[in-house]
C-alpha cells in the first residue's frame, strides 16, 4: 500500500478511514460511451485522494466501496450476477480491474468489493442447469418447492420487491424463492457445494489483492428447512406486503450467523481485509448489531440504516446514536452512512423537514454529524458536491428494471433518482464521459451547472471543501478518529453538542440544526481555548472562546488546547 497508511498501531485501516461508495454505471465514463467504466474510475482516483494530505483538490478517502462490477444481465444493475469471476464487459476488463486496484493502492486507496452472493441472476449458468431437471448436477443449489396449499404456492414467504417470493418453473414443475426480482434466484446454503463454490470465489479476489468485500443482503442467506409461513403481523398495512409479515423464517436465522463466520474466518487468513455487510433493510438495530457476533467473530462493519430512518431532528438521531453506542458489542466498531444506492439522498430526504431553502447549510451539518461520529464513515459519491434526486427522470429513460418489473403498486419506489451521474463539471452532460457530449445512461439532474466538482474545488465555502477540512480533521486527531463519544445535552432540540476524546484530547462537536434561531449554549465544559478544527463561522486553526449563543445553523469542531 501507499503512503496514506493508517497512523494508529491501535486500529484498523477500516476503522480509522473514510469510506467512499462509487455506483460504477454513474460515476465516470472513460471510454466516452455514456456508461460508467473502470477506465472512467482510475482517471479520477487522484480526486479520490492524490496521496497529498493538504490538498486543495483531492477529498483524501481512503477507501473505494465498488458497487457490483461482475458480468451481468443488468437487471438489478450488477446485483444479479451471472459471472462471479468476471468483469462485466460494460465496465472493461479484468486487466482494468487489476489495473485499478493497483493504481488505487498506489495511492493509499483500498478496493471493497460488493459481493451478491444471496442470489444469483437467472443468467448465471449454475441457475440455468438447475432449472432445467431436478436431477441435474445443480438441481439443488436453488431453492426448490413443489406446489403447495396457498394458491399452490409453496408458502407466504415474499418478495421484498413486491408479490409472492416464489416463481414457477415449467421445466422442473416446481417453484424457485426469489427475495428479491425473478431474475434474481436465492442460492442454496444448505448445499456445502454451493457454500464450497462460493468460498472459491471469494478466496479469487482476495488473491487478486482485493481489501474486502461488502456482502449485499447478507443477513437473508438463510432460510427455515421446514418452509414455515411468516406471521402476519397485527393491524400492518403497508403496502409493501413484505413489511407486514414477522420474518421469522426467511431472514436472521441463527445458521446464517454461522456462514458469516466461515467467511470471516476465510477473510482472517488474509492479512488486512474488511468484512461489511449489508444487514438488510428491515432489520433493526438490534439485528444489525448482532451480526458482529458472539465473540466479534462475524461482519467487521454491519450496516444499519439509523441515518437514512431518521428525520432532521437532533432528538431523534441522539437517541440513535446513543442506542447505537450502547448496543455495540466491547471490541467492536461501529460504522454510519447518510446515503447509498438505494435511497434517496440526504438533501432530498431532508429538505423539507428542516423547513430550509439552504441545502448547503444542511448538507454541511449532515456533514460534520457523519464525519465526527465514533465509527467509520462511508460517503456516496456525489454527497461532498451536495448531490440532490432528480425527481422528474422521463419513464422511458428509468433504468431501475428489478423494480420498475415486480409488481406495480407493492414495489419500493424506483431508486434511479439517487443514481444519477456525477456531477465532474458545467460542460455538457457534467463531463460525465471524458472528452465527450454523449448521452449519459441516466439523465444528469438539471443543477450540474451550479453543482460539480470543478465549481465546489473553486468555490472555498462549498460543501465540498467542508467534507474535505472534516476528513483532513480527522486524518489529523486522534480523539476523532478512536476517541470516545459522549453528549453534552441530555435530549437535544433544535442543536447538538458532544465530546469525542481520548486520554489526550478532546474535541467538542457542536452543531445547530435551526434553520432560523440561534441557541445560547449552555453546555457543561470550560468556555476558554478552544482551536478551530472545522467551522462555518469562524476561521480553521484560530483559538476561541466558546460562544455564548450558536447562530442558525452554525457548526463549529474544536479541539481542546
Ligand atoms: C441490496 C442492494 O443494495 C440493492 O441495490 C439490490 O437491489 C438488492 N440488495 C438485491 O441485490
């Protein structure tokens, strides 16, 4: 690895680092065909981080999250995999790949891939054997049922993208589950085949150099063996059935604990290397935390959504965060996001609801909340720019196929909006393909001209400069990168402010969520010598007293001298 190492012997590089997610068909366009590529992705990666701590032109992340890269159909835009050894021609070719992890280590940045490994595609030849007989070499590395009493389905198990989870097969007479889009068949786990097949594949990339993987819907590999029904739950009504039922059966089970920790154990042969999964989307924080395991011997990094659920609303993510550090096993590290493919972006989420005709105020305050957090932040692309939904994308142009295919009315809205290209500068189509004014795989949002990456870098008070003075900030202090966290308000209104500290330093984290009053601060810590880390008010590097009151929407990161 380069020369942006973790500085601490006490931590883990996935611990002290900053996390960046690139959604690949939207992030960079080097081959200048309007589709996102790896080519696009190594071009770019010294605006990732160029190695230079103080630079005005680099973020300094120091890892890249891929989004599926495999070979696909692209039904679910890369999480239908057909191919798990392959680069799927859209982005390039194996060599780029092993050209980008290179060059990305060059630079200090770490390659985590995503890997789908609940289902595959219809595509992928091990699903096209097994449904053809059922007793062909693969027939069971699916999850195969014969008809049953329900509407002769097998049982009430959904899909989470709306309808029944079960699809007929002509050929084997039988139904196939389906968590998610028909295309997208449940492997078997119970098969050690299948688990042995999988492993193989895992151990390929990590020979590759890979830093690790994110699993996707890792905490669903499991299903009942006797196939029980799910409870309903009493008085839901979502429209979304799959909401209303207990997922008793088809999710959390205590066998899927046990394969997280044989990949775990898979990953510890490997020196350095992150395990993240996705402890899918209905889960609750409990659940979530759960799958650190028994002994922390299961996912380095589970992703819970408690960001994403929550309002603008200082009470409300207090007591999330405070749930969160409760909850989090002894010897285990938490992990925060604002943001990702699947939902809409922050601003979006939250605009209305901080009653704000300011997105950037708000998109700095998320900002500093996600960035001064105990626990490693991970950043969607386009969130430093202060990214927002395109709203309005034309029917025709919706890509969004897994979801714009299941049926209509209990699908989850169309996730498109958050997928939109990034934003690089005001030329056509946001210099999205190098060189070249062709038309993006999805319609750009209609604010590149205001919002890119070349106005943000020029432009010292944007949004951007702010994501990169936290990270630089962080880079440079203990206390926020392992300190401990603890508020200074017991429930919090309109405003926040909590310590994050080690044994040798401090640093007080103080933001103002108001879009319009001011707060006297009235806050348990001395009041005199405070040096300015991060400020929308007052100069970086300046030492302070603290304010008597905190104006709308300040934000101020100090450190204790
Ligand atoms: C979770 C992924 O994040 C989402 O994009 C995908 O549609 C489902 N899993 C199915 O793989």
């Amino acid at each position: 690895m380069g020369n942006q190492q973790s500085q601490d012997q006490t931590q883990a590089w996935w611990q002290s680092g900053v996390i960046y997610q690139i959604y690949p068909l939207t992030f960079s366009d080097g081959n200048g065909n309007g589709t996102g590529d790896i080519s696009g992705i190594i071009r770019r990666l010294d605006y990732l981080n160029d190695g230079n701590l103080d630079s005005q032109t680099s973020l300094g992340i120091d890892a890249i999250w891929l989004s599926p890269v495999n070979d696909s159909p692209m039904i679910d835009n890369g999480y239908d995999i057909s191919d798990y050894r392959n680069i799927c021609p859209i982005f390039g070719t194996l060599a780029e790949f092993e050209t980008l992890i290179a060059e990305a280590h060059q630079r200090g940045i770490r390659i985590i891939m995503d890997m789908v490994l609940n289902h595959s595609s219809n595509q992928h030849p091990w699903f096209i054997e097994s449904s053809k007989s059922k007793d062909n070499d693969k027939s069971d590395w699916y999850i195969w049922q014969d008809p049953g009493y329900k509407d002769g389905l097998p049982n009430n198990w959904l899909s989470y993208f709306g309808g029944t989870g079960w699809t007929y097969c002509e050929a084997r007479e039988q139904y196939y589950f389906h968590i998610f889009n028909k295309n997208q068949p449940d492997l078997n786990w119970r098969n050690p085949e299948v688990k042995a097949a999988i492993f193989d594949v895992l151990r390929y990339w990590l020979d590759k150099g890979i830093d690790g993987f994110r699993l996707d819907a890792s905490s669903v590999y499991s299903k009942d063996q006797y196939f029980r029904d799910n409870p309903v739950k009493f008085g839901a009504t979502d429209k979304n059935a799959y909401h209303n039922q207990h997922h008793l059966y088809d999710k959390d089970l205590p066998e899927n604990h046990q394969i997280i920790r044989e990949i775990r154990s898979l990953i510890d042969e490997y020196d350095d290397r992150v395990l993240i999964g996705e402890t899918f989307i209905d889960s609750r924080l409990y659940d979530s935390t759960s799958f650190y395991g028994i002994n922390n011997d299961e996912l380095h990094l589970p992703f819970a959504f408690e960001f994403p659920f929550s309002p603008w609303y200082p009470g409300y993510l207090q007591r999330e965060i405070q749930k969160k550090e409760r909850i989090t096993p002894e010897g285990a590290w938490p992990t925060y996001f604002l943001d990702n493919h699947d939902i809409p972006r922050h601003l979006s989420r939250w605009i209305e609801c901080a009653l704000c005709t300011n997105p950037q105020a708000i998109a700095k305050a998320a900002a500093t909340l996600l960035l001064t957090m105990r626990g490693t932040p991970v950043l969607y692309y386009g969130q430093e720019l202060g990214m927002v939904d395109f709203e309005d994308i034309p029917p025709e142009k919706l890509q969004d196929k897994a979801v714009t295919n299941s049926p209509s009315g209990e699908a989850p809205p169309n996730r498109d909006g958050a997928r939109t290209p990034m934003q690089w500068d005001d030329s056509a189509n946001a210099g999205f393909s190098f060189g070249k004014d062709v038309e993006p795989w999805l319609p750009v949002h209609p604010n590149y001209q205001e919002v890119n990456v070349e106005a943000a870098i020029a432009d010292p008070d944007s949004v951007w400069h702010f994501y990169r003075s936290l990270i630089q900030s962080q880079k440079q202090s203990e206390a926020l990168r392992q300190g401990r966290w603890r508020t200074l308000i017991h429930y919090p209104y309109e405003h926040m402010a909590y310590i994050r500290e080690t044994d040798q330093e401090r640093v007080l984290v103080m933001i103002n969520f108001a879009y319009e009053q001011p707060f006297e601060l009235d806050i348990p810590v001395e009041r005199e010598n405070w040096r300015v880390l991060v400020s929308n008010k007052t100069e970086a590097g300046k030492l302070i007293d603290l304010p008597e009151t905190l104006q709308a929407f300040e934000i101020n990161v100090l450190r204790k001298e």
